[in-house]
C-alpha cells in the first residue's frame, strides 16, 4: 500500500515535469517562429550574448547553416557612435580637408604615410582566429540598421589581388548583414593573401570566395570572368535588389542607407556607361549576332537583379558573350554596355536612349575616376587613372557618384582615413536622424527615366 502511494506520488512528479518541459518548449518554439524571416530563420542561442550583439545561427534555405550576429536595437545608437569614433582619424581635421583647407591639407601630407600603422597581410590570419573580437574591434556595423535597408538587400562582386588591409577597409565600409559579397581572389595572388583574406571571410555568414579563380590579365577575356563566376555565385540568394563590380582598390563615397535611396528611385534602371561614337571600331574583329549593335562601356555596373539572371540564362545573351570573347579585344569593355544599350533585348532597366555617356545627360555614376579632366593631386596615373590622394578630397566629398577609383595605402593612408570616417559618420547621423539625403537628382536622371 505504502509502495503503490509512492509509485502515484511519482507518476505525479513525472507528469507535472513533463507538463513544465513541454510548456517551456512551445513558448521557445513560439519565439523561434516569431523570429523566422520567410526563407532565413534565424535561431537565436540566448546563452550567447556578446556586449550588445546577440550572437546565433542563421540558416538560408538549400545552404549551409553559418555563424550570425546581429547588434541589438536598443544599444545601436550608442553602438554607431562608438563605431564613428573608432574611425576618426588621429592628428588630422578630415572635416577642413574635404573643405579644401590647403593649410590642414598640408599638414596631413607631412603625415600620411605614418598616420596609423600598416597591417600586414599575414596579420589577419591572428587577427581573424577570433571572429567575435574581431569585428569588434574593426568597427563592423552587424544591423541592418534600417527596416528600408533590411527589405532592399545588395550583393556586390570584389576582384582583388593584393593588399589585404585595403580590401578589409573597403569590406567593412560597405558591410551589413543583410548584403552578399563575392570576393574574387586572382589566381597568381600569393597564398598568403589568398589565406588572408579567406580567414576574413569566414567570419561572417554572407561573405565567401569565389571558387573558381581566374588568372586575371588586363585587356582579356579574364577580366571579365571573375564578374561572371560572382554573379553565378551570388544568384543562389534570392533577395538582393541590385548587384555591384568593385575591386580591391575602391572606396564608397555613398553610405549603404543613401545608395539603397538611390537606387530605390532608379526602380531598376541600370547605370552602365556607354558610347558609339567614342568606340574604337578596331577592337571588334566581326559584327556581333542578331544585329546587335556594339556598344563601348565600363565593366563597372550597377544592375538590377533581373539584368543578372538574363546575362546567366538567356540564349542572346550567351551568343552575345562568346561574340565578345572570341571577336573583341577589351570584352569586358563591351559586353555589359552593349546588353544595356540595346533596348531591343528587352533586358530590364536597358537605356532607351541615345547610347552616349556625357556628365550632364547622361552621367555614369557607378564609379569616379580622374582620368584628367580635372587635376589629380598625388599627380600619378596607373593606366591613366589618377591615383586619388588627400588633396582629391575636396571633389571626392562632392561627388555624386557610388564608389571612387583608385587608392593606394602605400601612397596615402589619410585620404582612405577620412573617406573611413565620413562613411561611418554620416551612418551615424542619418541613423539619428540628424542627416537627410536628397535624391531628386537621381530620381530626374535620363537613364531612370528612359529604361526599358
């Protein structure tokens, strides 16, 4: 009798336990789905909290399951003004150099290769062995920031050879976790910085490497390639709006809240430079198929999602690459022109237009670059660009353009310092509300309001 009371007492126990457990595993259930976002779901390990960061797992529909971290909503204004004034520059009034003070500007020539220390390329393989510090203490922005950002994902290809510290600058500066990024290491790229930038790479859910590396050679098919490998690679996800080309020696001189604003208003006008009249006809061998006309541009593009999946999928777009592989020197000075200037395709965004790329009309904003007409301050050219120096700050910080080329650290670190430091500044200031962007200029660009 005793006995069979205390079994009753147990069963008891047990039940009520149970009852508890499974309680506490719908309400976590629950939690989970109200954290679900369509096909991302996010499962939050609340054990892990990191300062203001929770840190958990992010698993995308048909991939692999990966680290994510996400900076929690009530600590982001704080947060961003701790990030900007990691970023200012020390011993340097960056605010009086892009106003053009030839005193201040003066001062920081005296300065800017010492300014703040290089970092080697074999330095990231310790720096990145803990991913958590290491975001941290490189200042990367780990929240969408904005519900306008969040719903307006970008994707962006980055073809780079060298220098790791200034392919990490130009990652952090653009980095939010939302994005994709495709970084294309050149083949003949020394282990070391291939190994470099991979370490950095992992570290974060919606960064990767190429897989397929191309021995990359100016003037050829290869450049083109890499850009083709990235889109293959960066189509697996979905929800990005709009897809960059960057390379390594490129900075943004635009904030990923103002080009989501910018190209909201394109409402999927492509910018791709080209013209007919300034084309060395010498550079195409025969005429390209299906009376298409060829058209000159830069492999610099700004597309909308769709442009991407016609130059992956469509049959005239396929004859149109092979055309420009075998018939034409400089393909990739011609292949994404000549699909966005022939309106005929019927490619989204495609310019209906006269094909001619001028500074008023019709501007290319995707990327700036002195190529002489005005004055370069550094005074050197690499294949007659301009080497943007400090004393180039002045126009780059009125430029309406996206990203600028080309930097180089060894040669100035300040300007890349207060390009760093505007960028995060000015995040900062539109987060608070205390910086507006105006995008009527682009909302009346020619290109937006004559696109297929």
């Amino acid at each position: 009798m005793k006995g069979s009371k205390c079994t009753r007492l147990r069963c008891l126990a047990t039940l009520i336990v149970v009852a508890i457990a499974s309680v506490l595993l719908c309400c976590y259930c629950l939690e989970v789905d109200r954290l679900s976002v369509k096909s991302e779901r996010i499962q939050w390990n609340r054990s892990l909290i990191w300062k203001d960061a929770y840190v958990g797992r992010m698993s995308i529909t048909g991939h692999t399951t990966s680290d994510y971290t996400y900076v929690a909503q009530d600590n982001l204004a704080e947060t961003l003004k701790h990030i900007a004034s990691m970023h200012k520059v020390p011993s340097v009034n960056c605010h009086a150099l892009f106003n053009d003070s030839q005193r201040d500007i003066e001062f920081a020539r005296n300065v800017t290769k010492n300014i703040t220390s290089p970092i080697s390329d074999l330095a990231y393989l310790s720096l990145t062995a803990d991913c958590r510090a290491f975001v941290t203490s490189r200042g990367y922005i780990l929240s969408p920031l904005t519900k306008e950002e969040e719903d307006f994902p970008l994707a962006f290809s980055m073809l780079t050879f060298k220098d790791v510290e200034m392919v990490e600058r130009l990652l952090k500066a653009i980095y939010r976790p939302q994005n994709y990024y495709c970084i294309h290491v050149d083949k003949k790229s020394p282990d070391s910085f291939y190994q470099s930038v991979a370490s950095i790479a992992k570290c974060f859910p919606n960064v990767f490497i190429a897989t397929r590396r191309i021995d990359v050679q100016w003037g050829w098919f290869s450049v083109l390639e890499p850009e083709l490998e990235c889109m293959k690679e960066l189509w697996r996800y979905p929800k990005w709006k709009y897809f960059f080309t960057l390379t390594g020696q490129e900075f943004p001189l635009k904030t990923n809240f103002e080009l989501v604003k910018i190209l909201s208003v394109y409402d999927g006008a492509n910018d791709i430079e080209g013209t007919i009249k300034r084309a060395n006809k010498n550079r195409f061998r025969t005429t390209p198929p299906l009376g298409i006309t060829p058209v000159k541009g830069s492999v610099h593009i700004t597309v909308n999602r769709d442009f991407v999946g016609y130059i992956l999928h469509n049959k005239t777009a396929k004859a149109l690459l092979e055309w420009a592989k075998n018939n034409v020197s400089v393909p990739d000075e011609t292949y994404f022109a000549t699909l966005n200037h022939n309106p005929q395709l019927g490619v989204r965004g495609a310019y209906k237009g006269v094909p001619e790329t001028d500074g008023k009309g019709k501007p290319f904003l995707t990327r700036f670059k002195n190529w002489g007409s005005n004055k370069c301050a550094g005074g050197q050219y690499v294949r007659a660009i301009c080497i943007l120096t400090l004393g180039d700050l002045p126009l780059l910080g009125k430029a309406k353009h996206y990203f600028a080329n080309k930097f180089y650290l060894s040669e100035d670190r300040v300007v890349i310092g207060c390009l760093e430091e505007k960028i995060f500044n000015d995040t900062r200031d539109e987060y608070l509300g205390v910086k507006t962007f105006d995008t009527s200029y682009y909302a009346n660009l020619s290109f937006v309001k004559n696109k297929v």
